[in-house]
C-alpha cells in the first residue's frame, strides 16, 4: 500500500510543479514583452543616434512589438482548457488595441480634464474658473462664431459641390478625367493648399505689379487690389475665403464617396422612373437622394468633425489675425504662446466635447447602414 501511495504523490507533486511553472511562465513572458515593448519607447524618446536608426527601430519597435504581444498572448491562451480559450481569445485581438487607446487618447484625456481644473502654472486649483473665461473671453467667442462659420459654409459646400460634381460626372464620357482633377486637392496637404492660395490672396501695392491671382484680375480690370482674408471691413465675412480652400480641398473627397454611393442605385429603379415619366430633376431629388441619404449625412458629420478642428489653414494664412480665429488656434496660443495650460487645457476638453455628439451620430448612422 505504501508501494503504491508512493508514486501518486510524485505525481501529484509534478503536477503541482507543472502547474506553478505555467503560471510563471504566463506571467514572466508578458512582463518581458512589455518591458521589451517599454525600452523601445524609452530608446526613440531620448535617443541621439542617427535618424534612419531611430527611424528603423521605429518601425521594427512598432509592428514587431504589437505582433510579439498577439504572439505571446495567443500562445497563453490556446495552452488554456478549450472554453477558456473560446471565452478570452477575442480579448487577445482586441486587448492591445484597446491598451493603446486608454495608453494614448483616454489616459491623456483624464489628465487633459485635470490640468484644465489648475491655474495657467498648474499649481493652483481653480475648479471650473478657465471654463467660464472660455464663454466670456472675447477672442473665444470669436472663434466660436467663426467655427460655426466653417461648419455652416465650409461642409455644407463640400458636400454640396462633391455631390453635383458625383451626379454630372458620372453621365460624362470624360468621367475619369473630371474626377481626377477634381480629387487632385486631397493629395495635398493643408498646409501647402494655405501656402497655393497664399498666392491667390496675395496683395501688393496699386503701383507694384501683382502676383496675387485675384488681385492681378482686379488691376487688369480697372480696379483697386484688396487684402481679401485680411479686410477687416467685412469681418466676420472674411473668413468666407479661408473656408474656400477647404471646400476646395473636401469636394473630392465627398465626391468620391457620393460617387460610390450614386453607382450602387438599381438602374432598374432608375428606368422604371424614366419610363412613368419622371424628370432628370425628379430623380435627383425623389430617387437618388433618397436612396444615398445615408451616406450624404455621414460624408457630413465626417467633414463637420473636420471642420470643428480645423487649424492649418488658418494658421498659415492669417496665424489667427483679422478676426479668424477658431478654437483650435486659440487652444494653441493659449497653450504654446501664453503658456497659460489651465486655459489651454480647458479648450482642448471644450473642442473634445464638440465634436463627441457628431461622432455618436456618425457612429448610430454607420450602425444603421450595418457598416460595422
């Protein structure tokens, strides 16, 4: 009997070893790639070598490091009974995405929202203070009427001119053509976009010539050259030719997608309308938009978004002077010039709440059209 007890507790003993040794070997091999993981980071952020080995270990650091977690992670969880496996390998794909977001975006946010709550040193507390300068300060209210402005004109004009440009396109022989031209501006950035139509605005004295287009046009037709996104005499009006460039740059964009959308209609539907009667212009507004309204408010709460943020443009064109100011450049003056990162603070969470009831719309269209 004491023969047999023998054995079956050397069994039972290496069970329990194995068992003690894959739970370390599950907890050892996470923390060393993450601290791999970590050392990467710490390396790209103080490093002075040269720039294409940062710029490598970027690359071998980023996407080895995100497979290294999936491979290390989906080891563990396969070595696991099969309903714990079923159970927790999803987490195992989404699990490092949504690590990254909390790490890079709701991390940061919480502590964005915590700095807004302190004086411009971050030293003293002074509660709700900044968020009230924010609704009473002059410049803010500026910038409020003038993103109001953009929403207004700026998406409503994209997603107009993309969807008349989509709708006559599509009836051309010359379609790819007039699509590509038309599309041409998204390949641009904004910044160098401000920097073409910098060109376009440009003024110089009546007796210089001109290298502005608009101007040059005004001259050879008898008339004075005007400072046309700086003539504080219309303002707010003169942000109308900021917001150009950016109907400029998103008409392709919408274009595109309107495009998309136009060609996914049922031509059947299109003829049987033809055939009982019905005008071009019937179609257009009794078919066609009916049947891609979908599409028209998320290509516009998409550009709304856009528009909400908008930065680059302004600051390239007039750094926020004349009465253009929006709340992206002010968050930056108040953050990187004035130093002041309480108010800073405050605009950025003020922007962030913004723009989060268009994406939640954005979000229940996208549901509603079963995109995701």
């Amino acid at each position: 009997m004491a023969a047999t007890l023998k054995p079956e507790g050397n069994g039972a003993g290496t069970q329990a070893a194995a068992f003690v040794g894959r739970v370390v070997l599950a907890v050892a091999i996470p923390l060393i790639a993450f601290f791999v993981i970590y050392e990467g980071f710490i390396f790209l952020r103080d490093s002075n070598a040269p720039k294409w080995v940062i710029t490598a270990v970027a690359i071998v650091w980023g996407v080895g490091g995100v497979g290294l977690l999936y491979w290390v992670f989906n080891g563990i969880v396969e070595r696991l009974p099969a309903q714990w496996t079923a159970r927790l390998q999803p987490f195992v794909f989404v699990g490092p995405a949504i690590a990254i977001l909390f790490w890079y975006l709701a991390l940061p946010t919480a502590r964005t929202f915590w700095l807004s709550l302190f004086d411009r040193d971050g030293v003293a507390f002074v509660g709700l203070a900044n968020y009230k300068a924010i609704f009473t300060e002059r410049l803010m209210r500026e910038a409020f009427r003038n993103n109001l402005m953009w929403i207004i004109f700026g998406s409503t004009f994209s997603v107009l001119f993309g969807l008349v440009v989509a709708t006559l396109a599509d009836r051309s022989r010359w379609e790819k053509l007039a699509k590509s031209l038309i599309f041409l501006p998204m390949a641009i950035s904004f910044v160098g976009a401000g920097v073409i139509w910098n060109f376009i605005y440009e003024v110089r004295p009546a007796n210089v010539p001109q290298i502005g287009l608009l101007d040059a046009l005004m001259v050879a037709f008898g008339r004075q050259p005007q400072a046309w996104y700086a003539w504080t005499d219309i303002i707010p009006w003169n942000n109308l030719f900021l917001i150009v460039i950016v109907i400029w740059l998103q008409t392709g964009f919408s274009m595109v997608l309107f495009s998309a959308a136009l060609k996914g209609i049922p031509s059947e539907l299109m003829e049987a309308a033809r055939v009982d009667g019905a005008t071009e212009v019937q179609i257009f507004f009794r078919i066609m938009i009916p049947y891609i309204r979908g599409t028209i408010i998320t290509v516009w709460t998409t550009i709304v978004i856009f528009t909400l943020k908008i930065f680059d443009v302004v600051w390239v064109m007039t750094g926020g002077q004349f009465g253009t100011e929006v709340i992206a450049t002010q968050f930056y003056r108040q953050s990187f010039v004035a130093r002041n990162s309480g108010f800073g603070s405050a605009i950025a969470i003020v922007l962030f709440l913004a723009v989060i009831p268009v994406m939640v719309y954005n979000l229940r269209q996208f549901k509603e059209q079963e995109a995701f």
